[in-house]
C-alpha cells in the first residue's frame, strides 16, 4: 500500500493514529467505551468474598506486611492517561517466596486515568485494597492507609503466590468494579524499607492529610444526610460505622465525601445514606434515622447509637480504628491512645488491651474506637464536655494532633494552648503522677461535671 503510516494524521472524533500496533485493539475499545471484565485470575489460589474474614495465626503465616515493625502504606493516585502503561504491575524490592524474609515492608501504590475519574474517587477505590486482598486464600489484610497489617500463609507460599500475582488482584477488581471510571491502571508493589519511606513521606502522608482537610468547613448540621460504612463487617458482623461530616470513620481512611463518593460509585454499596432527621437528643447526636439505619445494618445486632457520646450507646468498632479512647475516672476525663503505641496507659491497659473489649461491634459505655483526625473535632465526646477532657496521649500522637486540638479548644473552650495540659508517657503513666500532673497545669477536667 502507498498509505504512509509514518506521515498519518489523526481527525479528533473520527481517526485517531496508533503507532504501535500491538496498542491498535486495547485503543479501539478505549474509544469505543468497551470495558472487558476479566473472569478468571492468573493467581495459584482460590479467590472469593468466602475467605474474607480469614485469619492467619502468627505460626501459619510465611510473611508479614505490619506497619508496627515497618514502613507500610497503601494510595491510589490519579495520573494523566499517558503517564500509565495498562496492565503494568511492577514488584520493587524482595518478593514473597521461601527464602524471603518473615518481615518486610511494603507500598501498594497504584496508578489509574480515566475521562470519567475524579481525585474523589481516589480513597474509595484504596479503600477497597482491605476487601481485595481478603478475598484470597491464604491472605489476611486488616486496617488502611498507613497502618495495616496483611499476613500471607505458608501454604499459599507453598501454592505459588507472590508479589505480582497480588497486583493481578488489584488490577482485575479495579477494571471490573470501578471500569466505569478507570480506564488504565498500572501497580507497583514496593518493599525496599528506603523507597517505602520516600513515598510515605513525600506522597502517601500529604494526600492523607490533604483528603481529611477538605471537610474542614463543613458541620454535621450542614448537610441533610449522613452515611453508614459496613466495609469491616467480615470481621466484626455486629459493626457499623455512621460516617458525619465531623466524624470519619474510625479507621481514618473514610470521610463524609468519601462516603457519599462510595454511594456514587456503587449504589449498593457499604456506604447508604442516613437522612438527617428525627432528632431526640442533639447533645448527644440521638436519631431516630440513625437507630434505624444501623440496626438494619447490622441485622438487628445494635438497635441505639448516639453520635457525640463515650457513656452512653457509643458507636461500635471493629478492629480497625487508629485510636482507642477511654475514660479515666481519676482525672475526670479520657485517654487517648494510638495503635502504634505499645506502652503502657494510666488506664493500666495497653491499646491491645482495650482493642480486646472495646473491637468486635461491641458498645462499652466509656470505650470506643476512633480516626486521628476525630481527636480534634468539635463533636469529640461532645456530650460529655468534648476535647476539654482528654488528659493523657502518648506523645507522638499528641504533636501529631496538636496544632488541630488547640485551634479546637480556643475556639470552643477559651483555653490557649491546650495540648500542653495534656500528660503523655514522658511525664508519666501512672494514675497518681498523672492526676498531679493535671493539676499543676489547672486542666480544666477537673472543674467539669463527674464523667460517671
């Protein structure tokens, strides 16, 4: 043929040139609209929702993915189409496999572009990584974004499995469940501890941060809808999240907006809408929608939630919150500790401790789970007095929160630098210490009503 191929012009809307001809038939459906769903995956082992809920005991496992011993995270990112190569997954780093270690970091960092998809929608189809991974034999995956946990058994090992094959799990669940926004996708599996670190820091942590600072306008009185989140119920049935714009999710990976994306993206979804009507006590954040929605979310399990308080009806958990608060009768207030932290509290137990009672969608008047981010939020405990009662956190988690927390307590309390009133591990953890602590310092908890 005379036809030029190297000399082809394309006609926007009606010829578009593909230089690579082994690209012709994957652009012919990208401009078609034509999405293929994969039936089959080029895994060595069984893959279902049956396994979901799996667990795999510390002596059955070959490796483990914690981020208590090592630099983990987990972010889906939106790029430019031509920036992705679809179908490209990428291990960095040791695999899993007999002589790997028992112990390893890893980064599960995925790429998508699509003309349908929105930077919204980015969380959503992370959070959806904890769903994926479970769904494969021999695999466990608990907790999001920075803090998680994921163990692969020795017989999955055994069957073969690695690295890229969970990148074959990834890719194949996001083109079928979000292919109505995602139209390339590529994975990269990372567990070199100097590179996971890099992108934790540089790219993970600032878009973290960035998502939870969105809803910084918002109030939970200014919306007319909250939702449920239902992702974790595989591990614990009786639990379900009410997601408000001032109350994330206690894993800290889901907001309001991320939320109402889910329910825009998947109308069926884990995440329902909550009208926010039927109010019998706004003190304490008591709906009767709310009641509703989350006894028919966990069949009947859990009848009454309030929204805003520790001591009565709080909200379930599952096993996935970043923090556990729990009242401290000595001081009049709470503690507040995070799952990185393994020391001992003024409560005498340790956050693996209270997760024991306060985990499995359970309510335990005085304890319950809770995000990061929560800590600093106006509606905070707010039927028991709010952040004005926290009187001990380790401190990491303190300067982690602190500028938040005292912008909150100027605001609504008056006091002025607030986070200096609260005790940490360097001052002390024991109950007596902490109460002479808290009172050199005049915090305030001890002029507030007696919390029970």
């Amino acid at each position: 043929s005379d036809w030029d191929v190297v000399n082809a012009v394309a006609i926007p809307g009606a010829l578009e040139y593909v230089g690579d001809y082994n690209e012709t038939v994957k652009k012919s459906l990208e401009l078609r609209n034509i999405k293929i769903k994969v039936k089959e995956l080029p895994i060595p082992v069984a893959f279902a929702s049956a396994f979901e809920g799996e667990i795999i005991r510390k002596n059955d496992m070959a490796v483990e993915f914690s981020s208590d011993k090592n630099a983990t995270c987990e972010l889906v990112v939106m790029k430019d189409s031509a920036a992705i190569t679809d179908h490209k997954i990428t291990v960095i780093g040791n695999d899993i496999g007999p002589s790997a270690p028992q112990n390893m970091a890893l980064a599960t960092y995925v790429e998508v572009a699509g003309a349908k998809m929105r930077v919204d929608f980015e969380p959503v189809i992370e959070r959806k990584i904890h769903h994926w991974f479970n769904y494969m034999e021999g695999v466990m995956h608990t907790g999001q974004r920075n803090l998680f946990r994921i163990r692969v058994g020795k017989e999955a090992v055994a069957k073969g499995l690695n690295l890229k094959h969970l990148g074959e799990v990834l890719y194949a669940m996001i083109m079928d469940e979000f292919g109505a926004v995602v139209d390339k996708c590529q994975i990269s599996l990372i567990t070199d501890e100097e590179k996971v670190k890099e992108i934790l820091a540089k790219e993970a942590l600032p878009r973290y941060e960035a998502r939870d600072s969105r809803l910084a306008a918002m109030t939970d009185e200014s919306v007319d809808r909250f939702y449920t989140c239902i992702l974790c119920q595989s591990f614990a049935p009786a639990h379900c999240c009410v997601i408000t714009p001032e109350r994330l999710g206690l894993c800290g990976a889901v907001s309001w907006l991320d939320a109402s994306a889910t329910k825009e993206l998947t109308d069926t979804g884990p995440c329902q809408p909550i009208m926010r009507t039927g109010v019998k006590d706004e003190k304490k954040g008591v709906y009767d929608t709310v009641n509703k929605a989350v006894e028919n979310a966990t069949h009947g399990s859990v009848s009454k939630v309030t929204l805003y308080s520790i001591m009565e009806d709080p909200m379930t958990s599952c096993g996935c919150f970043e923090c556990i608060c729990g009242i401290m009768p000595e001081a009049n207030g709470v503690v507040v500790v995070n799952r990185e932290y393994k020391g001992a509290t003024p409560t005498g137990m340790t956050f693996g401790e209270l997760a024991s009672m306060t985990g499995g969608g359970v309510q335990t008047p005085g304890f319950m789970g809770h995000g990061r981010h929560y800590i600093a939020s106006k509606k905070f405990i707010y039927a028991e007095g709010g952040l004005s009662r926290i009187v001990w956190m380790p401190k990491e988690l303190k300067a982690d929160v602190a500028a938040r927390v005292n912008k909150t307590a100027k605001e609504v309390y008056g006091i002025d630098n607030f986070a200096d009133m609260i005790c940490d591990e360097t001052i002390a953890t024991d109950a007596e210490a902490v109460v002479a602590f808290l009172k050199e310092k005049n915090h305030p908890a001890f002029a507030m009503e007696a919390i029970m």
